[in-house]
C-alpha cells in the first residue's frame, strides 16, 4: 500500500513540474481549432457531470489535448504514460462528490487561460489543479494541518 502510494506522490511531482510548463506551451502554440477542440470536450464533461457521471474519459482527454496543443511529440508521449499510470487513482478522485465539477472549474480556468494567450495564468491554473486534485488523492502533505486547523 505505502509503495503505491509513494509512486503515486512521484507521478504528482512529475506532474507539478511538466504540466503547467505544458500549460504554458500550449498558450504559445495551440491552434484555434485545438482551442476549439478543448471547448467541445469541456462542453462533453459538463454534460457527463450533469447528468450524474463524473467525466472520466473528458478529464484525460482534456490534459490529452493540452499535451497535444504543445507541439512536442515527447511531451505528448511522457504525459499519456502517465495518464496511464494515474487511471485509477484519476477514477478514484473523480468518484468523490464534488469532485468532478470541481475538476470541471479548474479545467475551464486552464482554458480560459490558453484562450487568452495568458501563459501564467496557464501555468498557475494547472498547478492549482493538481495540487487539489492530489491532496483529495493522497492528503495533506506530512506535517500539515487540515485547512480548518490552519491559522
């Protein structure tokens, strides 16, 4: 169990340094179709989530489409291993209430940033992501006090 959980926390800190750079480069690079295309599965998800479902296969097609707008064959490869390795923990997170229109949010605040050509804005909605996404899926990090404890 620790060691799933330890691989698990690896593929977050890979995820915290490569997507929100990926962000980034998206913002450079992404063509008004695949800005488009990021639209229409956004609109996907929000139909899966209103209709009770959590938005699974929109949630990995969403970063899938944020690592293909980056122009960059390694990074598309290097994000879809990972996706592969997250799937059950992606599931998992997506199965908590709440969850999957919080998820919704934050990808439509990724969005908006690539549509503004907004590359910080990009980079630190990714990581606002992740970061929530991860502490639902592993915790607070050691030594951290749940929210309500913090001054």
């Amino acid at each position: 169990m620790l060691s799933q959980r330890e691989a698990i926390g690896e593929l977050f800190e890979a995820r915290h340094l490569l997507e929100p750079a990926i962000a980034r480069l998206a913002v450079r690079r992404a063509t008004a179709e695949e800005v488009d295309e990021m639209t229409r599965i956004l609109d996907d998800q929000a139909r899966e989530i209103a209709a009770g479902r959590n938005g699974l296969a929109q949630d990995a097609a969403f970063h899938a489409a944020i690592s293909s707008a980056a122009h960059n064959r390694a990074i598309t490869r290097v994000v879809h291993a990972i996706m592969d390795l997250l799937t059950q923990s992606r599931e998992e997170s997506l199965n908590t209430p709440g969850r999957p229109t919080r998820s919704h949010q934050d990808h439509r605040r990724v969005l908006a940033a690539i549509a503004q050509h907004d590359e910080e804005g990009a980079a630190k909605a990714m990581l606002d992501h992740l970061v929530a996404v991860e502490g639902l899926v592993l915790g607070p990090p050691a030594g951290v006090p749940p929210r309500a404890a913090r001054p």
